[in-house]
C-alpha cells in the first residue's frame, strides 16, 4: 500500500528505516521471542517487495520494530512519511484472541499501518514536491472555462455545467477581461485544463482545450473531453 501510494503521487526518491530495539531492553515490552518474530517479518517482507533498507538501532516502538519510508523531495530533502509496524505484543497484553478455520483459539499479530504518516506534514510536503501543480485528479480545480466575451457566457454556463455533473471540479471564468489574461490566470493558478469558447465552438457546438503548460490541444466535444479526462484519472486510481 505504502509504495502504491508514493508511486500514484510521484515519489520515486525513498528508503525504508529499519528500525530495531537498543541493548536497553527495559524500555520495551514483550518476549525476545516475539520481537525476532516481528523482526524477521519485517526483514523478509522487506526483502520480497525488494526495499532499499537502512537499519536503525534503538529507534524501534515500545512494543515492536518498525519500518518507516523516508521520501526525498523535489530539492533532496528527507521526510518521514508512511510507517509500518509488525507488533506481536499488544495483542498479548490485550489478550486479543480470534477463532481460526480449524474451530480452535489463535492469537493475532497486530499491524499498524500509515501510508502517509503525519496528515498535515504531509499535504505540505506534497504541495511542496508539485510545487502545487497537482496531477488532474487531486487539483482543486481541474477545468477553467474561458468564454472569449460575455456572448458567449450562455454556453460557457451549459458547458460548465455539463462538466460539473459528471463529476469534474470547473470554474468559470465571467471576468470581462481578454482571453489571454484569462488563460494567463489559469496558467499561473496551474489548473489543469481550459476550454476556451468563442463563435466558432458555440456554431460546432464543440470546445477548445489547452493543457496546462503544454498549450492548444485542438477542439472536442464535450463527450470526447470527458473521455479524455477520464482516461487521465483512470491512471491514479489506487489499486493495486
């Protein structure tokens, strides 16, 4: 999940940070037994998925070694983001119990897992790594509808809205002001697509597309827009 998720949101730059207990073993819980359980599982695991592994001693939980996913940023920074921790502990303390396919009584291992680590740390690392030139699908808005002049504001509106009910964030621009400041403005606010509107897509009943930072991509309908969005989300999906 952790690597599905970096790959999805375009962090290539990463390690995973084994980290282990200290020779101090009073500031843990549990039997040695466990802990080289949930060592060796982190470490085969690790090794299966192919990981680029550092370890750490003396920085594991209380309860169980960890692996945390340290991922570089646009300029080289180190962030810790996604932590996984294999904790066969906890459940003996909590005396967790579950009932197998055999009929009989087993104990649990308990996993704690967070792709993203700290929430805010990392929306800011994000917005930071895109210098908030999100990919299509997280954008805040991902359409800005330009009409040329306010006469062709009663299609812009039925364009916009068709948009709008198939699921896409839109804006659009009813600003009086020439059309290259308006595509000036959706550059710099980096909205993904515009559909620029004048007399010639209200007659074809069509719309001109530009992509952020790549210009003109010709004229559409809205049905093959959509199409083209769609097949630009497909590719973020998270699944595996």
């Amino acid at each position: 999940m952790v690597q599905l998720v970096f790959a999805k949101l375009g962090f290539t730059e990463f390690t995973a940070n084994f980290f282990t207990r200290s020779e101090n073993k009073d500031k843990y819980i549990g039997s040695d037994e466990n802990w080289a359980k949930a060592e060796a599982a982190i470490i085969e695991s690790a090794a299966e998925k192919g990981l680029k592994t550092v370890t750490e001693y003396g920085e594991a939980a209380f309860y169980g070694p960890k692996l945390d996913f340290m991922v570089k940023d646009v300029i080289g920074r180190s962030w810790q983001l996604g932590t996984i921790q294999v904790d066969y502990n906890l459940p003996e303390r909590f005396q967790l119990e579950y009932i197998g396919a055999d009929n009989e009584r087993h104990r649990p291992v308990m996993i704690h897992r967070a792709p993203f680590g700290s929430m805010e740390r990392f929306m800011a690392i994000l917005i930071e790594h895109c210098a908030g030139n999100f990919p299509l699908w997280l954008a805040p808005k991902q359409i800005a509808i330009l009409p040329i002049s306010d006469k062709f504001m009663e299609y812009a509106e039925s364009v916009a809205s068709a948009l709008k009910a198939k699921g896409f964030r839109v804006k659009l621009d009813e600003r009086a002001e020439k059309i290259g400041k308006k595509i000036r403005d959706a550059e710099v606010m980096k909205i993904p697509y515009m559909t620029v509107i004048g007399e010639k897509e209200v007659e074809n009943k069509q719309i001109s597309v530009r992509k952020h930072g790549k210009g003109d991509l010709g004229a559409f309908t809205i049905e093959d827009f959509t199409v083209l969005l769609q097949d630009e989300l497909n590719k973020f999906v998270l699944v595996s």
